[in-house]
C-alpha cells in the first residue's frame, strides 16, 4: 500500500512539473512603426512568471540604434509554488522612438529563493522606425493650370454659341 502511495505521489510530482514557467519569444508591435507610434511588446508567460509593476518596469535605454529592456519578475522554478493562470498575454509599452533602425535586446531579471539574481535574454529583435507622416501637402491647380481650365471653359462656350445660331 506505501508503495502505491508513492509512486502515486511521484507521478503526481511529475506530471505538475511540467507546468512550470515560460515565456514565448517576444514581438514588437507594430513593426515598422513612425515616430509617432507607441511601440509594444508583446509576449505570453506561463503560470509561474509574473511581472512585477511599476513606471520604471521595463528599464529601457537606447544607446545608439541599440535599445536594451530590462524586465523585473518573478519565476518560480518550483511548480508547486505556481498560483497564477495557464497562460497570460501580455502587451507592455515601451514608448515612441526617433526614425531608425534598432536592435532591440529583451533581457528578464528574477530572483530566485536563496539563490542570486538571474537575468536571462528573451530575445533579440530588430525595429525599424520611419519618420513620421505628418502633414502631406494635396496637389493643387498652379496658374498654368488654372489657364489651360479656363481656356477651356472659353472654347466651350464659344463653340455652344456657334452651334445655337446653326
């Protein structure tokens, strides 16, 4: 009967560890995007990954073309730990850039119990930045135009009181 209990309590064991943390490859959205566009990044974690909030979370420097997110979180690596939901998608801003092109660095800190922080590398992803549309002028009618226009309109009343008297 122990026996059972144990290998019960083992397969138990490890059939939940297999939902442990993870977060899928990160996107820039949109990409390309204008100089007046927020860019996002968006990702999904798993159950044992939370962000932790905060007006500074993600840490974003631009050095350069290069910009490098920091993102503080939590990763517990022991399933037995994990309270959250299967899966979250995430959409964190990141904020609107000068027209370039970037290479984007997406770095995850965590502190793990007893152990020193971590920082793993989500991803390296290009971003490209074109400048921003702004005011397009409407092609207009110049002078010459407006004479081709109005000799136009002559000949054709002329030839509408050529063709009455007829």
């Amino acid at each position: 009967m122990n026996c059972r209990v144990l290998l019960l309590g083992v397969g138990l064991l490890w059939a939940s560890s297999a939902v442990a943390g993870f977060i899928s490859p990160p996107v820039l959205s949109p990409n390309p995007a204008t100089s007046t566009d927020s860019v996002n990044l968006e990702f999904t974690t798993g159950p044992c990954v939370g962000i932790l909030g905060g007006e500074n979370n993600p840490a974003v420097t631009v050095l350069g073309d290069s910009i490098d997110l920091l993102i503080n979180g939590i990763w517990e690596t022991n399933p037995q730990f994990c309270f959250g939901p299967p899966t979250l998608d995430r959409s964190i801003d990141i904020g609107s850039f000068p027209p370039d092109d970037y290479t984007v660095t997406i770095r995850f800190r965590y502190e793990p119990l007893f152990m020193p922080p971590q920082i793993e590398v989500l991803g390296v992803l290009d971003l490209s930045v074109q400048g921003s549309l702004g005011v397009q002028s409407v092609p207009s009618l110049n002078a010459f135009g407006l004479g081709i226009v109005f000799v136009l309109f002559l000949l054709l009343g002329v030839w509408g009181c050529v063709r009455l008297r007829l």
